[in-house]
C-alpha cells in the first residue's frame, strides 16, 4: 500500500452526528475527498442536506438524515438508515457538542438544569450514536473507527464558569480510552481529538469580544485560533489505515497551547 493509498477512505461509509455543523460538515466534505461515502445527521434535515449537498459538490455521495440524538431510538434509526441506503457504517464521526459559551456560571452556584443539558449535549449524544454504531460493527465483524471531539478544556481549567464543559469533555477523552479498550478485540479503534478554540459561529460570540481572543491568542505559541480546517487533515488520519495501530488516543489540535501549560 503507497503512502497515499493509507490515508484513503474509499469504500467506507461514515456516519456524522453533528455532521451539519460548522466541524461536522468541513469533516464531512473531507471525508467524501478521501473516498468515503457520508451520512450526515443533524437535529434539523435542512441543517443536514446543506452538508449534504457540499458533498454532492466534491463528487461524494451523502445522505442527509434529522436526528435526536439524546435519544437511543433516534440512533439506531439513523445507523439503520445509513446501513439501509449504503450496506453498513465503517466510520462513526462525533461532531456534536460545545455549548460552553452559553451556560457560564460560578462552580459553587452552577444551576442542574443548565448542567444537564451540557452533559446532555455533549456526553450523552456521544455515547448514544456510539453504542448504535458500534453494535453494527460488530455484527458486521469488519472492524471500525470512531472518533470522538473532546477539548483542551478537558485537561485544562479555566476561571470563566466552565464547570460543566470541562467535565463533559473530560469524559469523552475518559470514555476513548476505555471504549479502545473494550472494542480492540473486535478491530474497532477509538481516537478523539482535543482542539482549542476554533473560530466557527458556535463560539462566534466569545471571539468577537477583543480582549477575550487577545488573551486566547496569547496563550497559544502559533499565535491563533484553530479553523475546522486544522481539524480535517487529523480527523481523516485518525479514521485511516494510516492509523490501523492507533487507539485510545486523544490529540491535541492547540497551536501548542497544552505543551505551555
């Protein structure tokens, strides 16, 4: 096999939750250039089908389908549907998350209900769309990859009321490794990626504040933020035979921001 030919995803079929998101989609559109054909879930079918037809536009094939994916129903239905228009899913891709910015409050005072929902939106619909596809993988006995999106957040705190996303993303880096663990004997690998801060209009309102990106920027040794397109070359790594003997890994995509810490 060339050097090219390992970071090819031709003849497999990847499945986004999150995949009509801003991270979700550039992966999306990555994973169709590398020869993957794509089922993009998202919590509305237009969010889906705009991805949906960027990929059209790269000479992918995509499915666009909605989702709910807090509930267990809503991903078994999504990896059917995926199985039922392209035979079976060799790539489950986790896009969904963030929230951060919206729910920031004091660690001691930090309301449930807006700690539910973080948990919710990032722990919970990982682990759901997970287990669905993973069940598949076994069954088809032929291996697999999954990725999860972690943060730096996981390793690093931060004095802005972050309480929540930083142990919801604590437990996607935690629940990788053990995930690798389990599933090695079945040829499926577990990676994640743990970026920064990247400039996509989830985080729009934070960066927007000067000051703040000012004090980002600083503590990152590139001197910038991260874009979606920092995240595909990895992502596409990670799912590829490039990495057949990589699992359990959660990489840093921080400008160098965790080796200064």
């Amino acid at each position: 096999m060339s050097g090219s030919d390992l970071f090819s995803l031709e003849g497999r079929v990847a499945l986004i939750p999150g995949g009509g998101g801003a991270i979700g989609g550039a992966m999306a559109v990555a994973f169709a250039q590398a020869g993957a054909k794509v089922a993009i879930a998202d919590v509305t079918l237009e969010r889906s089908e705009a991805v949906a037809e960027s990929v059209r536009a790269v000479g992918g094939e995509a499915l666009a389908l909605a989702v709910d994916a807090t509930q267990e129903s809503e991903c078994e239905r999504i990896v059917a549907e995926t199985i039922a228009r392209f035979g079976k899913v060799d790539v489950l891709v986790n896009a969904i998350g963030g929230g951060a910015g919206r729910v920031l409050y004091d660690a001691e005072v930090y309301p449930r209900d807006a700690w539910d929902w973080i948990m919710e939106l990032n722990v919970r619909s990982t682990l759901l769309a997970t287990q669905a596809a993973v069940r598949a993988m076994i069954a088809a006995g032929h291996g697999g990859a999954v990725l999860n999106i972690s943060s730096v957040r996981a390793d690093l705190g931060i004095n802005a009321g972050y309480s929540a996303y930083v142990a919801a993303k604590g437990a996607i880096s935690s629940l990788t490794r053990q995930w690798a663990t389990e599933w090695a004997k079945h040829g499926i690998r577990v990676n994640a990626i743990r970026p920064t801060f990247v400039d996509t209009p989830q985080v729009a309102m934070l960066l927007d504040d000067p000051a703040f990106k000012a004090g980002v920027v600083s503590r990152i040794p590139l001197g910038r933020v991260g874009g979606t397109e920092d995240l595909v070359g990895p992502a596409v790594f990670l799912c590829s035979d490039a990495a057949r003997f990589v699992t359990g890994q959660v990489l840093g995509i921080d400008g160098g921001l965790t080796a200064t810490q």
